[in-house]
C-alpha cells in the first residue's frame, strides 16, 4: 500500500515527490518510527533509531550545560554575597572617618545588591527549567523504552509469522537459507527482549 501524498510530498511537474522535511527533534522522529515499523516491510527503521538517540542525547547534553550553568551563577552569588559582608564590614569602619569614603562603598554596596538580586533571579529561572528538563528527560526515557518493546514485538510477530511460511514452503536450498537467516534474525530479537539495554 502506498503511502498518502501530502503537500510536502506531492509530485513536482516532473512527476517526482518532493523530498520530506527532515525531522527537527525527537518528537519528529518517534512519529517517523510509528509510520515505519507498520510498514510491511520497514527499512529505514534502524536509521530513524539512530537518530532518535542521537536527538536524546542531544537533549540531555542540553540538560547538563543547563545544570553546569546553574552551579557557575550559583558560585557566582555565593562570592558576591561574600564581598557584600566584607564591604559591609568596612563602610562601617570607615564611617568613623571619611564620609566621602562612605559614600563611594555605599554606592558599591548597592550596586551588589542589585546585581545579587539578578543573579538570584536567574537562579530561580534555571532551577525552574533545570527541573523542566529533568521531567522531559525522564519523559523521553519512558517514551525511548517503550517505543522499544513494540518495535521488538512487531519485528518479532513478523518474523515468526515469515518463518512459520518458509516451514510450509517446498524444501529447496534458498528455502533453508531464508529459514536460516530469519531464525538468527528472530534470535536476536528474542535476546534484545529478554535483556534490554
């Protein structure tokens, strides 16, 4: 059956389809993998789980340079809170003798205020979103292993089914190649199942 023309793969004046958006993300990828593995014959599905992984990881090194940043501004605050306190220690030395010195480390003084307060924003920010990621990553995981079992149970049933026919065939050497080659193919396959990654 063939698949269904839609604006993106309709014919050019030519006669020849037009080549399909790439995929941008995971999200893309796992309905490319869907349409495959219904396929009668699926053969671009090895590739599609490739990429798929390549697309997580991808994301999770998001997660990571996100959480890396969250410690650097989180260190960053800590310093800034300790100047503040040293600072704070010497305007009130400080006091006792020039007022002008006053001014200038009270100036000093607020403007690391402010900056802490927009550090600490920033804080909040990338905590909120670090947790975010941390829930699509774990998303994804279940998605990943899920989309797994069934892809091994479709690969599975068809090969059985595929074997269950050459059985019935007439004894010839191709017969007993195919035999040979779609029983190692459902071995594999029964290995990934009883011990997945």
């Amino acid at each position: 059956m063939s698949d269904a023309i839609t604006s993106s793969t309709a014919p050019n004046k030519g006669g020849r389809p037009r080549n399909p958006v790439p995929p941008k993300n995971a999200a893309d990828v796992r309905l490319l993998v869907g349409q495959e593995v219904v396929k009668t014959k699926p053969r671009r599905l090895r590739a599609l789980q490739k990429l798929l992984k390549s697309f997580e990881d991808a994301e999770k090194q998001a997660a990571l340079d996100r959480q890396s940043q969250l410690q650097q501004e989180a260190n960053e605050l800590s310093r800034l809170e300790y100047q503040r306190r040293q600072q704070t220690g010497a305007l009130l030395l400080a006091s006792r003798k020039e007022p002008k010195i006053i001014e200038s480390l009270t100036e000093k003084l607020a403007e690391q205020d402010a900056r802490i307060r927009s550090l600490t924003e920033d804080l909040e920010r990338l905590t909120n979103e670090k947790a975010v990621l941390q829930q699509s990553a774990d998303t994804l995981a279940g998605l990943k292993a899920e989309a797994a079992s069934e892809v091994e149970q479709i690969l599975g049933s068809k090969l059985e089914a595929e074997y269950k026919e050459l059985t019935e065939a007439p004894v010839t050497e191709e017969i007993i190649r195919r035999m040979e080659a779609v029983l190692l193919q459902l071995n594999i396959v029964r290995g990934r199942a009883k011990n997945p990654e």
